[in-house]
C-alpha cells in the first residue's frame, strides 16, 4: 500500500514510462503505465547526410531524448559538425552526455527558457537545426527566424498513436487514478479526446501535471480544472510536484 495518496498515471512511451515509474518506486509513489504513442524512424541516414551537407557547422537544438536517441543512431552526435549543442531538458542534457556530446540547458525547461540561453541572444545570419519529432517547437523556429537566424528541422522520429476505446478509462478507475502526466501539447489533445466521451471526473477533479506553462494554459482552456506545471518533464521536476500537490490537498 502507497504511502502516498497521488496515483500517477504515466502516459509516455514504454521504456520511458517504466524508467520514470521505477524512479516513482524509489519515492514511495504507485503509478500506472498507459503509452500513449511508440516512437519510430522517420529519416534515414541519406536524409541526415543531405542536410548536414546543406549546413556550416550550425547550433543544434535537441527537443528530446528520443530526438538524441533516433538521430544518433543514423550518425554519431559526437561526430556532428556543430558549433554549439543545447537540450530542452536535463534528460535530454544526460542521454547527449551519455554519447559524449556537451549540452547547454536552460534554467527552466521550456521552449521561453531555452530561448533565454545566452548563444541564441545574437543569431543573425547564423544556422540552427533543431532536432525533434514530428511536430511540435514552432515557437523556437519562429522566435530565432525574427532574431534573423535560418531554421532548419530535422525529424529524427515520429509517434505512432495508440488506439485505446473508452474500456481504457474504466481500467483508470479501477486502478484509482488520480492525477495524469503530461509532457506535450500532441499528448494532451489526445488524452483530452480519449476522455471527452467518458464521465466528469478527469476534467473536474483529477490532478494534471504538465510539463510547461503553455501545456498549462492549453490545458485550461480544453477545460481541466486541476493544473500543476511541474516546470520539466524529468524525475525529480515530477517528484518534486507530486510532493508539493500532497502538502495543498
């Protein structure tokens, strides 16, 4: 039995779900594993050679670990002609160091924190891939386009969605779900659909941790009641959330 009285429901990837429930264990909390979507390749290694071929030692911004991960495996990051490396969050900081690569993160792991890092101050006439999924950091593309900076994307993978029917939600119930995780906009639209059929009680009375303030306020406006931003999507940035939410229930 929990010592505590948040139950988290985990909505990412398997391996990344089970990482961060192992972490939950460590801390007391019971959890719930339901991916939501798998990643896949979405590029090849001709597409990374092409591009790269395109560019003069360019500022590379990771947006993921998947990003890392799926982009690696098509070249060696330690091999990338770069001038400097920046991750959105300290995840994606560690899998880069993991590969021997030297990553800049901002203070607050968002897109406006990343934006406030000192090498994208002065971007004019500079080059700056940015390595993600499929979709998704618009902000920073258009943010560093009016610095006078060329933007270039390079997606490494894409998520295939799964297909839940509303049988899903009872399993929910039955495991005492009360508070969800969400780490990006793509996720929150589809968890916000999957439950617009069911009863009340997500939007009304469950506890929403999201990654950032713009998930926050999309959130808000989807109708969710119950928001915490836990300012990342990292173990302890979680943690840290679950523990401050139990102290105002």
């Amino acid at each position: 039995m929990s010592k505590h009285k948040l139950k988290l429901l985990i909505t990412r990837p398997e391996k990344a779900g089970r990482e961060l429930q192992h972490s939950l264990q460590q801390h007391g909390y019971d959890s719930y594993c339901q991916p939501c979507f798998d990643y896949q390749h979405s590029a090849s290694a001709e597409q990374l050679r092409a591009l790269q071929n395109q560019l003069t030692c360019p500022i590379v911004i990771f947006i993921s670990v998947a990003a890392v991960e799926f982009a690696n495996r098509l070249k060696p990051i330690s091999l990338w002609s770069k001038q400097e490396v920046i991750a959105v969050g300290s995840a994606t900081q560690q899998a880069l160091q993991a590969l021997g690569v030297s990553a800049l993160v901002p203070r607050t792991h968002d897109s406006e924190g990343l934006l406030a890092l000192a090498p994208l101050q002065n971007v004019n006439d500079k080059t700056v891939l940015i390595v993600r999924g499929d979709g998704g950091r618009e902000l920073i593309a258009e943010d560093l386009q009016f610095r006078g900076a060329s933007v270039q994307y390079f997606e490494s993978y894409r998520r295939v969605w799964r297909n839940y029917s509303l049988d899903v939600i009872k399993t929910w119930h039955q495991q005492q779900i009360n508070c969800i995780l969400i780490t990006s906009n793509a996720l929150l639209e589809f968890i916000v659909n999957l439950i617009n059929d069911s009863d009340s009680y997500w939007q009304e009375q469950c506890l929403w941790l999201v990654a950032s303030n713009r998930i926050a306020n999309n959130a808000k406006n989807m109708g969710i009641k119950r928001i915490m931003n836990t300012n990342g999507a990292n173990s302890k940035a979680i943690i840290t959330a679950l523990t401050y939410a139990e102290t105002q229930e």
